[in-house]
C-alpha cells in the first residue's frame, strides 16, 4: 500500500472552511484515497474516498489533483463537532486498511 | 441495526491470562477488521478478514488469533495476555460490492488493561 504524507495538526476557524492536505506519491493507479476521522477517543468514521475524480457528499468535498499524487479533504463550513484526528488512507479498493499518524484538526471559535 | 458491537467495553486481565473480545454486526458486511490503538497513536491492524472462513493477518498480528466462522461474527482471541497488549481495541465492517465502498463502520472499541 502506498504511503501518506500528512501535516501533524492544523487550525481553523469556525465557520470557514477546513483544507485538509494529503501528499501520496507513491499511489498505484488502481489506488483509491480514502478519508476518515477519529473524535477524540471514538471508533473513527468514514468520510469519503475517490479514485480521480472529485467527489463530494453531504460530509465533505475531495480534490484529487491530476497526476494524483496529492489530494486535499475540504469541510466547507467547519464547526466545533469537526475537531477530531483525519487520517488520509491510500488502498485497493475493497482492500484493507492501514492508518497512519493523521491530522489533529483544531476548530475554534 | 445496531451497526458494530463490540464486548466487553472494558477489561483488565493479568499477565498470562487469556480471552476474546467479541465483535458483531447486523449489515451483512463481508469484510471485518481488528485495529489496536495506543495512546497518542494512530490504528495498527491486527487481522482481517473478507468473507466467512477467510482471515488474514495486518501489521501486528502476533499474540492474537481470530477466526470468522459466520459473516456476522468476528472475535479477537488473546492467548497469553502481556502489558505491550494494553490498548484499544476497534472492530470494523464494510460492504463493498461492484461499484458501491460505503467505507468501514468502526465499534465503540474495547479498552484493555493488562497487569
């Protein structure tokens, strides 16, 4: 599995958008980037994933750049309940998952 | 659905000792995971499996057994309890099928003292 490259914490605040970087150079071409998040000391949840294409839903927006050696997770309107720990995944898909460290997101107000 | 359900949420074992920590869900997933987590840590994977009768080992398997003998169940056996073991302890399950990744539905975890 391709390795990832995240920043260890990141700040915004509440109410503007929430730009969550993830650098995966190495990803294979059937790869897919995955997103989850860990609430403090909760089971984590998923969040979105794509292969190439952006994709969004009601959670987040995924921008996947081109060569797709980078992608960047967006919570448009980030509020409190979004600080948590974000973990960028690269795996087949179906295939298993392996975390790294993430990304501690803090929200303030 | 109850979703993932994982027993006991807490546990403290003594060295040596042994135990299961069980793991269910009512979706009808096939694939099923065990993660461990540290404090201050990131997820390791213990073992997976991706259907009934299919296991397969992660990045830290070693002390631990699973077996997955219907597609609801997946337990996590202890054999003989160390300290290194104490943390917690996430079961996940995910439908994938032809086109459709719903993503994994983790368990509230099951947290693991071992004295």
């Amino acid at each position: 599995d391709a390795k990832t490259t995240q920043p260890t914490s990141m700040d915004c605040a509440e109410g503007r958008a929430a730009n969550l970087p993830c650098n995966h150079s190495t990803i294979s071409g059937n790869e897919y980037v995955y997103w989850y998040r860990q609430i403090h000391s909760q089971g984590p949840q998923y969040i979105i994933h794509g292969l190439k294409n952006n994709e969004t839903n009601e959670m987040a927006s995924l921008i996947i750049t081109e060569d797709r050696k980078s992608s960047t997770l967006i919570l448009p309107h980030a509020t409190l309940r979004d600080t948590a720990v974000y973990y960028c995944i690269v795996s087949l898909y179906g295939n298993k998952l392996v975390f790294g460290a993430g990304t501690i997101l803090r929200v303030k107000s | 659905n109850a979703g993932v359900t994982q027993t006991p949420k807490f546990q403290v074992l003594k060295t040596g000792q042994s135990m299961t920590l069980q793991c269910a869900q009512d979706m009808n997933h096939e694939y099923m995971s065990w993660y461990r987590q540290d404090p201050g840590m990131g997820l390791r994977l213990i073992h997976y499996s991706v259907g009934a009768g299919i296991t397969d080992q992660g990045e830290v398997p070693n002390g631990y057994n699973v077996s997955r003998s219907t597609t609801e169940d997946f337990p996590l056996r202890l054999l003989s309890a160390a300290p290194s073991q104490t943390s917690v302890y996430f079961c996940a399950s995910s439908y994938i099928g032809q086109g459709f990744d719903y993503g994994y539905t983790f368990g509230s975890g099951t947290r693991l003292t071992v004295v």
